[in-house]
C-alpha cells in the first residue's frame, strides 16, 4: 500500500466533517486496522464500538496524526 494521501478534490465536499477511504495502519510494518469507506456528515452523531482490540484507538490515534497511516486517505473538514 502506498502512502497515505490527504485526499482528493472530490473528498472535499463541504456536508462531511470526515471522509475516508482505504485507510490502512499499523505498528512496525504490520497492518493491524483496515477502514474501507467511513462518512460522517455534519449534524451526525456517531459512536465507535468495539471490543478490546478492535482498533477504536489506532483509528483516533491516526485522525488526530499520532499514529502514520500505512495508505488510504482521510479528510477532515
């Protein structure tokens, strides 16, 4: 997988406060959380689930840059 992208001039569509796309990350090389497609639009209300493991926190971690996406894209508006 390739480097992670900031998105496209489609991406950037003003109803979503986040978009992404093939977002792959891991730890020393091994993936360990792959999210395929995840829109979330203004005025939505969205809890992340899951147990223990499951990738809540490498997924936050990486929105909020503390972790390197292996690939994908993601925008935040």
């Amino acid at each position: 997988m390739g480097a992670c992208s900031p998105g496209t001039a489609q991406d950037l569509d003003s109803r979503f406060l986040l978009r992404v796309r093939e977002l792959a990350v891991g730890y020393a090389g091994v993936p360990v959380l792959l999210l395929r497609h995840l829109e979330i639009a203004a005025g939505e209300v969205v809890t992340i689930v899951g147990p223990s493991g499951a990738g809540k926190t490498t997924l936050f971690r990486t929105l909020t840059t503390d972790a390197e996406p292996l690939g994908g894209s993601y925008w935040i508006n």
